[in-house]
C-alpha cells in the first residue's frame, strides 16, 4: 500500500485534508483565548505540504513542473514559494518543537 492508497479519518484527498484544516482554523478564530484549537490549526495548516508531496497526481505535479519530486525540499519550497504563510506556520511550530525540554 502508498501513501497514495492509505485514508485515514475518512480524508483520502488533498481536498479533504484542507477541508479539515479549514474546520481547524474556523474553530481557532471563534475561540482564539484555546490553545489546543491554536495547536490543532498550527498542526493541520504545517501538515498541508505533505499532503500535496504525497497525494498530488501526475498530471497536477506536471502542472506544477514538480513531477519528478515524489518526496521533500522541491514540493516544500514550490509551496513555500507561493505562500509566505506556510513558511511562517512551519517556521513556528518547528521553534515550538525544538523547544521542547529533552525528556
């Protein structure tokens, strides 16, 4: 089985996985004092990158001129490019993990 076969919480597509993050972020701005529902949308929204590196057909990585990138930087920073946001979002929640106490 591929990443490309595996569904998980009835998401099975890129669609379904920005649907989620969706619902993350509108649960986060009707209650922005939570920090689990701050956490959830931080997670979803850093998690969208490998959302497309894995589920992206061909004809749309062709689209992108990504389609020799099947995993990593060139999907990332295609993405990344494109949205300063993404960056952000990751650039924060990798500050948050590499702050974590060892342990």
């Amino acid at each position: 089985m591929t990443r490309k076969d595996t569904k998980m919480f009835g998401i099975d597509s890129v669609d379904d996985y920005l649907r989620v993050c969706e619902l993350a972020v509108s649960e986060l701005e009707a209650d922005q004092d939570n920090v689990l529902r701050a956490f959830a949308a931080i997670l979803a929204l850093n998690h969208i990158i490998d959302w497309l590196q894995h589920k992206l057909t061909d004809v749309q990585r062709t689209s992108l001129g990504i389609f020799r990138s099947n995993v990593g930087d060139p999907v990332k920073g295609h993405f990344e490019s494109q949205n300063s946001d993404i960056k952000r979002i990751r650039a924060l929640l990798n500050f948050e993990w590499a702050m974590r106490p060892a342990g």
